[in-house]
C-alpha cells in the first residue's frame, strides 16, 4: 500500500519550471503535450476517442527534461479526442486528464482536445470588461447559476444553466421582471458567481439528481459541466462566455469565486496523481493538513504551487474576461502568493476586483503571520476582505439562530455597527473595546472592507430574522430586512448582497445548504412578487449610493475628515452625519439615523429646518418633508436621511 506521509520528501528541491505552455496545445496539424511531474521515473499520454469508457486506441511514452517536465510531440489532427496521463513515480498513479487541463469532457475525468478559437460566441472579440473604477464604487451581488433560473416560477427556459442568463424579457409569475433583466433593474454593478470552474460532486450527465455550491474542485481551469447544454464538448466553455457576455452588455461586471486553497479530493485529487504530496501542505508527522476543514490545504507557498494559481488566475480573466475573483478561505493562503497574484493581475489588466474571506476553517501549520488572514489586509495590495464583524453586529452570531444583532433587538450594540459604517478603518470615535470580534481597525483604507450580512453560507438574512424573532410579524421582519439592507449599503468599503436578499429569500431555515436540494437552494421568485416592497427599497438604496458619493469614499482620511458620529446616544439609535463634504447636491450637511427599536425615535438636531430625502421606504432627492424644528421623529425599525443647505 502506498505511503501517503512525506515528512520523508524535500520538496523544495524539485525543478521550477517558468514556461506558460504546460497541457496540450493543438494546432490541426499537431499537438504539443508537456506535464510538470518531477519525481516521475515513467509518464504515459493515452488518447481515447470517448470521455468514458473504453479503452485508450493509442498510448505513447512521454521524454522526461532537466526542469522537470515530461514531453511529447504528436502530428495529426486530434480534435474532439479525448486523453488522460498516468505517471510512475516507483508504482503507476492513476489517469488523470492533468492538472492544467482546460477542457474536460463528461464530469471531468479525460481531457479534451480543442480548438480554443471555436469556444468564442458570436462578437465575443467586441467583448470587454468592465471599465475598472474604485472598488468602492463596486455593488456585489452572489449568486448561485443553477439557483439563478431552477425554479418554475423565474419564468427562464435554460433552467440551471449558463445560457440562462442571455435570456431577456422573462417574468415572475406577477409579470415582474425576473432573471437578467431583474438584476439590471436592481442597479448592481456585479454578479459574484460561485465555484463555476469544473466541480466533482454532481454527475454531469444527470445534473438535476445532486446539487452542489461547488467547493469541490476538480478541475481548475476547465469550467463545470452540470451548467452547460452538453457536458462532453466545448459548449461548456462557450455558454460561460456567452454568461459573461450577456452580462457585459448589461453593464454588469463578472465576479468568479475561486477555491485556491483546497481540492475535492486528497489521495485521488489530479494534484496527488501527478506529483504526490507536493502541492499541499503536511503537519509536522507529513500528514495532509487541513485548514480547509475539507480534508488538505494547498501549500501556496510552494515555487510551482504559486505559478500554478497565479497562471490559472491569469488564464479565467484573460480567457474569459472577467472582473474580479473572491478567495475561498483566502486566510489559508500565503501573503506573498496573494500579492504576487495582484502583480500579475495589474500587469495584464489594473483594476481587476480581488477579495476574499480573511480566516482559514481549522488550524493550519504554516504560522497565521505569512497568512492573508483578515488582520494582515493591510499587508495585502489591493486586495478587501470580508468584514465578519458587521456581519454579526447587524443580525446577531451567524452560526446560532437565536442570537440577535442591531436590526433584530440587541442594544448596546451600537460601536460594532460604527465599526462597519467605517469599512473596519480607523476612526476616533469608536470605542473599540466594546467591538466583540476587533478591538482595533484592521482595515487601512475602505477599499480593504467588503460589508456584508449575509451570503451562500449559514442562513439567509430573512431567515436567521425569522428565528431570531419568533414572534415577529412579516411586517416587522420586513422593516428589519430593509434597515440591514440600509446599512450595507450606506456603510463605506464595498457592499455586498446575497441573492435573493432583495425580496427575503428564504432557505427554509437551512443553515448549511451546500448540497440541499433544489427546493431549499432555489431563487423562489415568487417571493419578488410577495416582497416588491424590499425590492423597490434595496433598488433605490443602490442608486442612492450610486448617485451620492459620500457613501463610497475613497481614502479612510477623508471618512475621518467628514463623518462624525452623534454623541447624542440612545440604546438601539445609531446616528451620524457628513459635514461641509462636497456632492452631487451641494447639501451642507448629511445626517443617517438609524431606528431599530420598535417605537419611534426623537433625534434632537443641533439646527432646525432640515429637509427629510429618506423615511422609512421613500426615498426622494427634491425632499419628502422639511422639519421646522429641531427634532427629528424616526419610524420604528427605519433610516430616516435629512440634509441641510443647498
């Protein structure tokens, strides 16, 4: 049986090899193979003319070269082939399709060979990314591609997959807009995907019998099959470009979760089956470790582990013409990996979004100091983290139901929202001794800050309300989904919005959905038509902070020059204003206050004769009220926004 410890090996001893041109390259008269597997004594290149089954109709010996790679030359045009390599390295692996495989067929497991230029739609070379702006301008939207259109009610024909999203004009039951043309109506500037490079848990060829997230990679540079309209071709490559395309052209930028830190599998993972144990991370007894809490952790920090992602990176937003990436447990991977990616990234194209969860799930042994944890962001070039902190201080723990947050009931709870409202950046009236989860700023500047409540993990914000507040009416748990909406989205750093969260997506109370159904995952867009009033109100939160740019500052100098917090404390109140801060309607001052009790306010003001422009679902620039004197009377569980001097 095989030794599957390596405290044995010197991993750092094995060739680095700096060519772009590992896999296989074709041309219609040849093609190129080459795979990095240093400790190979023998490698074999086996052609099939299926995905699956049968048996290889040729299989040629591979030459080994000084840096490590293994080569070989075929003439002849081999499109439409399928192939796998098996490696040797003192008793034979089993076949992968390779590790920097691009195309797959059928649930991954062969290689494809193709011709790249076939993959492009229709005017794909007129396509482009979005103009890239601060990434505080950005408004992000998570979204799952088979939740996006499953269920009945989302009135698309392309159900749970790719194409999906190129449908315009699809209804909710209601007749509301729903699909594309719903998130254009909604104002978001971009749509995160999850995992949607080539997973292994759902079987591709009967897709709608499992259901999977998708942090379960197999495949990292090939595109999951279960989403598109045939799984053995190309077509899975040129249906996520028609996605991205669509969405384009919608004036909507692409965001793709990637899943760095982990693979599906461990022993059997195409990484173990080419060059066992050199691409993770192993305890000090040579185990697999495993921060991941998936079963390994890569060792990012590995020469050729970190030319592997940062290539890979370089490849989906070239490729694919993509907008940013989120790291999946990015506090697994190593500083130095994530700033070279920056590099890189900038290199080809500036301004590409990058930001991700800044903790790792277990104990990991490289030392948290050479981490991308949350507490290192400032270290980090250019790259947000995810602000857990605010999470929680507006609804509540996220992992235990019956705790509360700001929104839901919890006084004295004020200092932890501030600390979101300032994108977790310094600011001197915090006291940050009553922040639970930071006793100090750990972000540099607010583009370092993505503000959350809720995403794809644990509940979903309506839900986690819902059982928070048994005895809450809908109505009630309505105004508490608004005012957290409120929140993220006047909050500095760069927002962000878990699908569905628009019109109180429900779960059903799951907490952990990652391989529920689709009657528990879906996007029941029903719920649009029930909850038109949280839509209407998280559609004009967009495009208030579209419109004003004191909410999406850009220096945390200048959200310490201009915001000032009210020293008028009430329990359950949060209040402050912006001060002489230049806009779009030369207003002098603007005052937020926030009401999450459930009886009325009374804000006094230090001048009278302000003019009310938000209270409770109207927002209206011209003005909805102007208040004589000088008090300020906010509805139970609402925003109330008042400006002076025009």
């Amino acid at each position: 049986m095989r030794d599957w410890t390596f405290n044995h090996i010197d991993f750092s001893i094995y060739p680095y090899y700096r060519g772009d041109d590992l896999g296989v390259l074709y041309s219609p008269e040849e093609i190129l193979v080459k795979l990095w597997t240093p400790a190979a004594k023998e490698v074999e290149f086996r052609l099939y003319e299926k995905s699956s089954g049968g048996s290889p109709f040729r299989i040629e010996k591979m030459a080994a070269t000084p840096n490590g790679v293994w080569q070989i030359r075929l003439d002849g045009d081999f499109k439409g082939r399928y192939f796998t390599f098996r490696v040797n390295d003192g008793e034979w692996l089993n076949e992968t399709p390779g590790v920097d495989t691009k195309a797959v067929g059928s649930n991954g497991k062969r290689g494809l060979i193709y011709d790249p230029q076939e993959t492009n739609p229709e005017g794909w070379e007129h396509d482009q990314p979005l103009e890239p702006k601060n990434p505080v301008d950005a408004v992000l939207y998570e979204l799952h591609v088979r939740d996006f259109s499953i269920a009945p009610s989302s009135g698309m024909k392309q159900k749970g997959k790719y194409l999906a999203f190129t449908e315009t004009g699809t209804k909710t039951p209601r007749q509301l807009a729903s699909g594309i043309d719903h998130l254009k109506e909604l104002g978001i500037t971009h749509v995160h995907l999850l995992p949607v490079y080539d997973f292994f848990t759902v079987d591709e060829n009967y897709p709608y019998l499992k259901y999977n997230w998708g942090y379960d990679p197999l495949n990292y540079n090939a595109p999951e099959g279960s989403y598109a309209t045939n799984p053995d071709n190309i077509s899975r490559i040129k249906e996520l470009k028609q996605l991205v395309q669509a969405l384009h052209a919608a004036g909507i930028g692409v965001v793709m979760d990637v899943v760095y830190n982990h693979t599906g599998y461990t022993r059997r993972s195409w990484f173990n089956q080419t060059v066992p144990g050199y691409y993770y991370r192993q305890n000090k007894n040579g185990k697999f470790a495993n921060a991941s809490g998936c079963g390994n952790e890569i060792a990012s920090e590995r020469a050729m582990v970190r030319r592997y992602i940062i290539n890979s990176l370089k490849y989906w937003a070239s490729e694919f013409h993509l907008d940013g990436f989120r790291f999946d447990l990015m506090g697994i991977m190593d500083i130095q990996t994530m700033n070279e990616i920056r590099w890189h990234l900038d290199e080809l194209r500036p301004g590409i979004l990058l930001y991700g969860e800044g903790w790792a799930a277990d104990y990991s042994p490289m030392d948290e100091r050479y981490r991308a944890v949350k507490h290192h962001v400032v270290n980090l070039n250019g790259i947000a983290c995810f602000n857990d902190d605010m999470r929680d201080a507006i609804k509540g723990n996220n992992f235990d139901e019956k705790s509360r947050g700001f929104v839901n009931g919890r006084t004295l709870n004020e200092e932890a929202v501030k600390f979101g409202v300032v994108a977790a950046c310094y600011h001197p009236s915090i006291v940050y001794g009553y922040v639970e989860s930071s006793k100090h700023a750990w972000a540099k500047e607010p583009w370092q800050c993505v503000n959350y409540v809720s995403c794809h993990d644990n509940f979903t914000l309506y839900d986690k309300l819902r059982m928070s507040c048994p005895d809450a009416t809908v109505e009630e748990l309505k105004k508490m989904q608004k005012l957290a909406g409120a929140l993220i989205l006047t909050s500095q750093g760069i927002p962000f919005l878990h699908a569905g969260s628009e019109f109180c997506r429900s779960k059903k109370g799951n907490h952990n959905s990652y391989k529920s159904p689709d009657s528990i995952n879906q996007i029941d867009w029903n719920l649009k038509d029930e909850h038109v009033d949280v839509f209407n109100y998280y559609k004009k939160l967009i495009e208030l902070r579209k419109k004003i740019g004191v909410f999406r500052m850009q220096s945390a100098d200048e959200i310490r020059k201009y915001l000032n917090f009210s020293q008028n404390y009430q329990p359950g109140v949060l209040a402050y204003s912006f001060l002489n801060c230049q806009n779009e309607f030369n207003w002098k001052t603007i005052q937020l206050i926030f009401n999450a009790k459930k009886e009325p306010a009374i804000m006094e003001l230090d001048e009278h004769d302000w003019h009310v422009i938000a209270r409770e679902d109207e927002i209206c620039y011209d003005g909805i009220d102007c208040l004589i004197d000088r008090k300020a009377i906010v509805p139970p569980t609402s925003m109330m926004i008042l400006v002076k001097g025009y």
